[in-house]
C-alpha cells in the first residue's frame, strides 16, 4: 500500500531526514518512534507530497510526486495541531468538510458515528473536550472511507482520558483494515496501535523493528521519565540505547518503558557511566495486546 525508497529531504545544510526505505502492506500499522527533532514530522509530510524531497514514495501505486492527488485521495490525514473555529457548531464543521471533499450528508453521519461523535452536532466546538475534538479530526480525515489514514502525534496535548478516547477510536479503525500510519514519542501508543515501528534518530533509520521487539515481555510495560543531575540528555539517551533501552527525549527528562519488574535497569545504566538520576516519574501503565508481534 505504501513504499518509500531512499526517501531525504534537507533544509538548507540541515538533513532532517536521510534515505528513508520501507514498504507497508494494506492493512497493517506502522509507526515513526523517536525523539524531538527525530524527523517523524518530515518524513509524513514527504510520504504525503506535501514537501519536495528526494528518493521515491508512493501510496496505492499512485507516486506522491507525479500522481500526488491520486495519492493523496487515499489518505485521511490528522496533524498534530488543529484548527477549528470555536463558535462553529460540530455539525456544521463536518457538513463543511463533507463538501469540500465532495461526501454527502449520510456519508457524514457515518463517520460521525465511526468515533462515537453521533448525536453531538448542536455543540460548538469551544465545549467539546481535547478527546472529542481529535476524534472529530478522526472524522474529518474519515470521510469518504479512505483506505490509509496518517497521523502526526494524534495525543499529544490531550490528558490521560482523551487519549484513552482516542486510541481506542484507532484500535477500532485497525481491525477495520484501515493502513495506519502515525508519529509517536508515546510507547504506549505504539505497544497498542503498531504492527511495525521505524525508529527514527536525527533522521536517520536507527532500526524497523516490532513493539514486540522492543518490549519483549508479557507483563505491563511502565514508562518512566528520568531527571538528570549530571550530564546531558543525548548522552544518557545514549547509554540507554546501547544497553537495548528505548528512549524518547522530549526536553523534559528521558522517557523509558520498561517492564514493571525492571525499572530500575535504566538507572542502573546510568550509574555505571556515571550519570545520576535526580528525580524519577511514573506514567503509564500498559500491556502488550495478545497476538502482537
């Protein structure tokens, strides 16, 4: 469904990201995992053709440079930040989408209905929660039934329940058959939404691997984030990948998930490079889902 080949695009002297290569078969999820500034962002904008970069992509066979409408017709996409006028009622906003991609009024309805939206039309979108409004992004992005939809951190200004909302509307459009692919810096995300994770380090392929991989437990996963006292965040990353430790830096503190019964191996890294941990949170709790590979 999806191909990439040598995929780089450069800002000026800055490559954010660099001969990107993958293939993503119709029906699977897959997910760009990395750090701030990792070239998640880029990489989407460049498999939609949003942005000239160099290398191949297509989407259906339909190459994003030549046939990029065609291409694009058989995307739904979510960015990470929305924008909606807040005085426009829910239903009107749709109807507006709906007609500009050319979906009729039932058409609408359905994929209201998709994400548990059905019967909230007369709200204005200043009153609906930061969970209601990614779902109504969810179905915006929906209509017409397009076979992939693509999302750039679909969470992540949402609290914990608007994330529940959201990933569970996801899970939904997964077992659909819907092609999913989506940037992440959430482990918990890609543990319950992702077939394949494309670990992405200052633009470059780090690995293609599996959550599975990843996180080779059948226990729940816990994400902690790691304060530093000493040394700098790239560098203790850094230890931690090498000891097999998948790490998001988000400027702050080192996010790690690890299993429940191992979370002091991280430290324990650390210590023996002679970086010290300041302080230390507990996040998430998540479990792998069964049959995930």
């Amino acid at each position: 469904m999806i191909i990439a080949r040598g995929v780089t695009k450069r800002y000026g002297r800055v490559v954010a990201v660099r001969n990107v290569s993958f293939e993503l078969p119709a029906g699977q999820s897959m997910a760009f995992w990395g750090s701030n500034g990792a070239g998640k962002t880029t990489m989407i904008r460049c498999l939609l053709g949003v942005t000239r970069f160099r290398g191949i992509a297509s989407i259906g066979s339909n190459s994003v440079k030549r046939r990029g409408r065609a291409a694009r017709a058989l995307v739904g996409y979510v960015p990470q930040e929305l924008a909606f006028h807040d005085d426009v009622r829910l239903g009107s906003a749709m109807a507006l989408f709906a007609s500009l991609r050319r979906v009729d009024r039932a058409s609408a309805h359905g994929s209201l209905d998709r994400v548990g939206l059905s019967g909230h039309e007369r709200k204005r979108l200043r009153d609906l929660s930061g969970g209601m409004k990614q779902r109504l992004a969810l179905a915006i992005a929906m209509l017409g039934d397009p076979p992939v939809i693509v999302l750039d951190e679909p969470t992540s200004n949402l609290d914990a329940a608007g994330r529940g909302e959201v990933v569970r509307t996801l899970q939904q459009l997964r077992q659909s058959g819907k092609t999913l692919v989506f940037a992440s810096h959430r482990p918990d995300e890609i543990i319950t939404l992702a077939d394949t994770v494309i670990v992405l380090d200052k633009g470059i392929v780090d690995r293609v691997t599996t959550p599975r991989e990843l996180w080779p437990t059948e226990k729940p996963v816990q994400v902690v984030r790691l304060y530093l006292s000493t040394a700098s965040e790239a560098e203790a990353a850094q230890a931690l990948r090498e000891a097999g430790h998948a790490v998001h830096i988000n400027g702050q503190g080192l996010c790690v998930a690890v299993p429940r019964d191992r979370k002091a191996e991280p430290i324990g890294v650390l210590e023996r490079k002679s970086i010290l941990v300041r302080n230390i949170e507990v996040l998430d709790d998540v479990r792998l889902p069964e049959g995930s590979t």
